[in-house]
C-alpha cells in the first residue's frame, strides 16, 4: 500500500513540528548475573544421593562370593580380561582396619585422583571380610556399590587367586572422560 501526497501532508499537519531532543542521559547496557539453578542443583544432588543408595544390592555378598560387573552393552570378554589381569595394575588402595565410612571418602579420594591421572586399572584391596562378623563382608558390599554407581568404571570384577582373589578387587576406569 503506497501513501500519497495528501496523507503525508495530512499526518504532518495532525503531528506538528518535529525536533530532536538531547539528553545527558548515559544508556548502560543491562548487565544482569545469570540465573543460579538452585532447584536443578538441589535435585542433581537428590539423585545423586538416591543412587548413592539406589537397587544395585550387593547386601546378599558372602565372604568367599566372587565379585564381577559391567555397564551395560560391553562385550563380556572385557570382563574376561579383566579377571585375569589382562590390564596391568597402575595403583591400589588397602582398605583393611578401616571404618566403612573411612573406607568409604578414601575409594572416593583414590578413583578421583585415578581419574584426574588417566589411570585405567586399580585394585582395590577389600579383605573377605573374615572378622567382620554377622554382619559379613561390609567393605567388599561397600567397595562393590560404590564401583558400580561410579560412572567412570567400566567393570570391575575380583582378582586372581595369586593377587588377593575375594579380597580385592580391580576396576577397569574410562580414562576418556
């Protein structure tokens, strides 16, 4: 649609004169803080500690059970290799006369140091829990559930006989992280 002559001259007769203004005034571009999920944070931190203590239940483990596991979709032969030391070991941990808590923050401690190193394999050496009492093998159940909700362990499974069989346990770590 095309205005002609008259309804400009129309509109400037209904407008008036027409003149720029000045101003002091500075514009200051809006610098806002970017929001804080505090809700998302709080939720991640539920989950994680749901997880922490979610349905992998190794609660049923004896003293002489053989400990082995795996993410899901991996071939079985990793699990094979594992087991009988394909990986060559590149640190441990001893968690023997500690507490479950203790031992618990030292797993933590060790697989992120293990991580930010680039380490593929670790044993951790459990014990078979042979003076835990009624209540059997604590550390080997805390070891193997805390492993298995790490997401940078691949598998883990118990070692041979010849390097601490049911007391100990190596986990293979994805060092592409």
């Amino acid at each position: 649609m095309s205005i002609d002559d008259n309804d400009r001259a129309l509109f400037r007769d209904a407008v008036g004169e027409v003149r720029k203004t000045r101003s002091d005034r500075v514009h200051h571009p809006l610098n806002v803080p970017r929001p804080i999920p505090r809700q998302q944070k709080l939720d991640d931190a539920a989950v994680m500690e749901e997880l922490a203590n979610g349905p992998v239940d190794f609660s049923a483990l004896e003293n002489g059970d053989e400990l082995q596991w795996m993410q899901p979709g991996l071939r079985s032969s990793i699990l094979t290799r594992l087991r009988r030391g394909y990986w060559r070991i590149q640190d441990e941990i001893d968690l023997h006369q500690m507490t479950v808590k203790a031992a618990t923050a030292s797993v933590r401690q060790f697989l992120a140091e293990a991580e930010r190193d680039g380490l593929s394999c670790v044993k951790i050496i459990h014990g078979k829990g042979l003076r835990s009492g009624p209540d059997g093998p604590r550390l080997k159940r805390m070891t193997a559930s805390l492993l298995a909700r790490r997401a940078s362990v691949v598998a883990f499974a118990s070692a041979p006989p010849n390097d601490g069989g049911t007391g100990a346990v190596y986990a293979l770590l994805n060092t592409r992280r």
